[in-house]
C-alpha cells in the first residue's frame, strides 16, 4: 500500500486524530470517561428464603397422601440450625481473612493484586450473609409450619399451602 494515508502513518494518523466524544452536559462525567452501570438492588434473603420454605411445604402437602410428620420436621429443623451455627459461623470467620490483605510491596502489581484480592473476599462475605439470612428464614418458617400443625391451627395451615394461589 502506498500513498497518503496508508501503511503504518495512515495507522498512526486514524488512530491520532479521532475526536474524543464529549460527555453529556451536566452529567458530571469527565471527557472520554464512562459511568459505570446501575447496580441492582441486592435480594431480600429473608423474604426469598421464607417463601421458598412456603412453597416447598405448599408442593409437598398438596398431595392427598401426605401426612405431616413432627417428628421428621424436627429433625429437619435441627439440620438447617446446625448448619446455621456451625457452618456458616464458621465459613464467616474463615472468610474474615479473605480482606484486609496488605499489599506485598508498593508497586502496581501488588496494589492490583490487593484490591482484587479484597473485593473478592468482601463479595465472598456478601454471598454467605446472604445464604445464611435464607438459610434462617427458611428454618423459621418450617418452624411456623410445625407450629400451625401442632397446633391443629387450620387457617395457618391453609394459609401456608395457599402459596402462589389467587385469593
């Protein structure tokens, strides 16, 4: 290729005078600089791990055959306990050395590596505070169903198998 505006020069040219696209006026952004997308709003754990427990109990118990078992709920109750108290508390102390690492040197690379290293292990805590909110919600509401079927309270009863159901 020969002539104006090819080869390396013609390269070197394009890619030297392109005009960079200003910002939007008023948007508080800087010449050239992107906005970083919205973030979500985080789920409600709570609410997600409740409902789950209601749907579950509302499919099981909606077959004619099925029995409520008190005995068996409890056992199910004292697993999802157990895990709450020893294997998150657990995974959550574990995971408190996941941030604050200090930086190995005062360089780009060990400052990159630090930053990462600390979004990672907050992100990790962020995940088991959420499982652990569902976890407890969940176990809470089985708590309510044996209770409802202890106390032969037939309203709570249908109203817990009412899940997902137009009123």
């Amino acid at each position: 290729m020969t002539g104006p505006g090819a080869g390396p020069q013609g390269v070197y040219n394009q890619l030297n005078t392109t005009t960079p696209q200003a910002a939007p006026s008023g948007s508080g952004l800087i010449q050239g600089a992107t906005a970083a997308p919205a973030q979500a709003p985080a789920p409600d754990y709570t609410n997600l791990g409740a409902n789950q427990a209601q749907a579950d109990f509302a499919a099981a118990s909606s077959n004619g055959g099925w029995e409520f078992d008190s005995e068996a709920m409890s056992k199910v109750i004292e697993s999802l306990e157990d895990c709450i108290e020893n294997n998150f508390s657990s995974a959550m102390r574990e995971a408190a050395h996941l941030t604050g690492i200090d930086a190995m040197g005062d360089e780009v690379a060990s400052q990159g590596y630090v930053k990462i290293a600390n979004e990672s292990g907050a992100s990790y805590q962020t995940f088991l505070d959420g499982a652990r909110k569902f976890t407890r919600a969940y176990a809470d509401k089985l708590v309510e169903i044996k209770a409802a079927y202890e106390k032969q309270d037939q309203a709570a009863i249908d109203a817990l198998r009412s899940v997902g159901k137009a009123l």
